[in-house]
C-alpha cells in the first residue's frame, strides 16, 4: 500500500443531506450535556512541520473520547419503549464508556461485548460507569458480531461505536465545531477505526466548506477500513498488535462508513508504530498532554504528509486519552 492515495468517488446527494441535517440537530440538541471543545494552535508541531497545526481537544471531552458525542445522540433518540429493556454493544474501550455515562443520565442499563485483550483500564472504566462487561476470548469484530447476535436474540437495541448513522450524526458535531471554531481550515487529520468519526466529519464539512480535505490515517498494522476501501467491499485483513487499540478491529460486513467513506475521504495515510509513538512523544512534550495511541495516528499522519501542506491551517483530532499509564511512558521514552 502506498503511504497516500486520493479516493475521487461522489456521495449519493440524498443521503449526504439527510447525513447533514441528523448533524446540524445534534449539533444543538446534545448541548451542553456534550462539551464544545477547544481548538487549540500548536507552537511546537507547526514549527516542526512547516503548517499551521491546530489541535481539536476530544481527549477533553467527557470519558476521554469523542465517542460521547455518538453514544449521547443514540441515546437521545431511542425510542421511550427501549429505555427500560436496555441497550447492548461492543467496544474495545472507548464507545463503551460513552454509551455507559450517556445511557446512566438516561436511566438506561447497558452491556458491552469486548475481548480479553481489550484495555484493563478502559473495562474498569466502563464498569465503574454501570456497564456490564462481557470479556470474550476473541478479536475486536467477532466480539462486535456477537453483541449484535445477542442483541437480535435478546430484543434489545444494538448500538455499533460506528455502523449507524445516529452514532456517525453526533460525531459529526465535530465537524461543525472545526468551522465555527476556524472558518479557514484547509485539511483534517482523523484517525481511522471502523469509520464512524471521520465519516460525520467529512459530511458536516463537504456541505459548511466543501474544499475542506479529509485525510484518514490508519496505522500500518491495522488498515482495516482502508483495505475494504481499496477493495470496494469489506475484507477481512491480516493485523498485528498496534498501539492504536482504538482503531483496532475489522469492519463489520454492510458497514455504512465503507460508501461514506469511499466518498468523504480525500486521502489516506498510513503509520508505522514507531511514527504512532513519536507522535504521542510530539505531543506531550509541546502540549504536555497525555494521548491515547489513535490520537497519536492523527497526529502522525499530519507529519508525514506536512509537505504537502506547508503554510496551510491543519486540524489533527485528538480522539481520546483513555492509555494506561504505564503504557504511554513506555511508548513516549
């Protein structure tokens, strides 16, 4: 794989605008339960890389991520029949804790499916929250296809950290956010799972500023979406341990992000772990901020391809924190 490539397909106009408006009402109905975070201009990486980079603050949001902003607007628009049976879904960490803090605002219980390789420090998070945690010996995306199994099973609401279109409305709100925030963005730098963050996004900003680009960043050892993007379809793909859990995981089969995405997306990037690490190095020593590996995906991503914006405004997302101590010491020294 090359370490860019453009993806020149056009979006169904229809479901853009439908995509659109589901954002623009999160975009007023999450508040001020969902924070506005800051958009914060960073000295030490536009020095180092020749752009004006700017870095949108999601590790401030609420849980550490912004999967608050899916996990709030799911919640708020499930149906009042729903709320007593309860929601189920899958998550490696971050989702679940979102869906956890949003749904006990709302007086509604939650079970997350997850692996026994997942994060001991987002399970603890996510069962202090109220979640209840089932831990499977399994990858990411067969733990992802047995919630929804049990959900089917159970009669409950499955709520995918990315495969709806309700969860992609509010991170989206993102999006507006970036050009409110900075009318005169030239490019975003996001960090790519299952498609869910950079899918909102992109279809706030192709309608508020359409000349906007939107650079998805993988890393090397986990480019699931990318390959099925490459492929045009989903594709099971061979991955080895990233320090970028939050991205982790294949694609689940029907997955809307991959036509959203396919069309959305104006390049891809992918990273290697020792770039993911610098990054997260980057960052800390500029900002003194502790980030989560996807974060540092972003930010790594923007650095490889900062020639080719030089004197440009850039925003990298910063998607989340949630890293074992240890863990980022480790990664950073």
């Amino acid at each position: 794989m090359s370490a860019a490539t453009d993806s020149p397909t056009v979006v169904d106009a229809p479901s853009l605008d439908a995509l659109f408006e589901a954002i623009k009402q999160a975009h007023v109905a999450l508040r001020p339960a969902v924070s506005i975070t800051p958009l914060t201009y960073s000295d030490g990486l536009s020095e180092m890389t020749g752009c004006e980079v700017l870095l949108k603050c999601e590790h401030l949001q609420h849980t550490g991520s912004f999967k608050f902003r899916g996990a709030s607007n799911k919640v708020r628009l499930l149906p009042a029949n729903q709320y007593e049976q309860g929601v189920i879904a899958a998550s490696s960490g971050n989702h679940g804790q979102a869906l956890a803090l949003a749904a006990r605002a709302a007086g509604v219980a939650v079970t997350v499916y997850t692996t026994t390789s997942a994060s001991a420090y987002k399970v603890k998070a996510m069962r202090a929250l109220g979640a209840e945690v089932v831990c499977l010996p399994t990858d990411p995306l067969r733990a992802e296809l047995e919630a929804a199994r049990q959900a089917k099973a159970q009669g409950k609401p499955f709520v995918s950290p990315y495969n709806d279109l309700q969860v992609i409305a509010g991170q989206g709100t993102i999006g507006f956010e970036l050009l409110e925030q900075a009318p005169d963005l030239d490019a975003v730098f996001v960090a790519v799972g299952g498609g869910g963050l950079i899918a909102g996004i992109a279809a706030a900003l192709r309608v508020l500023k359409p000349g906007t680009e939107i650079i998805g960043c993988w890393p090397e050892n986990d480019p699931a979406l990318k390959a099925s993007m490459d492929a045009g379809k989903i594709i099971d793909v061979p991955a080895t341990d990233t320090l970028s859990d939050g991205t982790a995981g294949g694609v689940e089969p029907g997955s809307i992000t991959l036509p959203l995405c396919k069309a959305l997306v104006t390049k891809t990037v992918l990273v290697s772990e020792a770039e993911i690490m610098a990054a997260m190095r980057d960052v800390a020593s500029s900002e003194r901020w502790i980030i989560e590996g996807a974060a540092g995906v972003a930010v790594a991503g923007m650095k490889k391809l900062a020639e080719h914006y030089q004197g440009k405004r850039v925003a990298v997302i910063l998607c989340g924190r949630n890293i074992l101590l240890d863990k980022f010491l480790e990664a950073v020294k």
